[in-house]
C-alpha cells in the first residue's frame, strides 16, 4: 500500500511539473517556462526519476494531446466515442455563441 502511494506521489510530481511547462508555454511566459525547464532538470537527477525522465519528447508530446484535446472539446467536455458524441450534440439545443 505505502509502495503504491509513493508511486502516485512520484507521478504526481512529474505531472505537475509537465503541466507547468505546458502552461507557460501555452501562455507565452518564457521566464515560467524557463523555471519549469530548470526544474524539471532538476527533477530528472533524482534517483527515483531514472525511469521516467521528463525528455523534449515527453514535452512535445504532452503539447501535442493539449492540442488534440482542445480542438476535441465541447462546452468542455471531451467525449471520445465519435458516434456518443454526435448522438449527444443531437440532444443539445443549437449554439448561440461560437
């Protein structure tokens, strides 16, 4: 049970630390993204991350669902079974504002 929830704390940490990269990087903050970049430099030296260095791929391919995710979205929401997701923008009444 304690190896489990170590486990959730170390991949939390990546997580957090990928999404504040991300973040600056969405938003133009090049001072966050370098903070994040340093910090995941960091990160990457401690023993525990020898399997699961944050890498360019990793952050590039983090952007890349980011992106797939935002074009997917509605009001939201992703759904990702195609035919679910047409049958239920059927039931919803026609968009005011896009």
């Amino acid at each position: 049970k304690r190896l489990r929830e170590a486990e959730r704390e170390v991949l939390q940490e990546r997580r957090q630390l990928v999404n504040r990269w991300a973040l600056a990087r969405m938003q133009g903050d090049d001072e966050g993204r370098a903070a994040a970049l340093a910090a995941i430099r960091v990160w990457n030296e401690k023993p525990y991350a020898r399997g699961l260095r944050i890498t360019q791929d990793t952050l590039g391919q983090s952007l890349a669902t980011r992106n797939l995710n935002s074009r997917r979205r509605d009001d939201g929401v992703v759904i990702e079974n195609k035919q679910l997701r047409r049958h239920l923008q059927g039931l919803m009444p026609e968009r005011v504002y896009q």
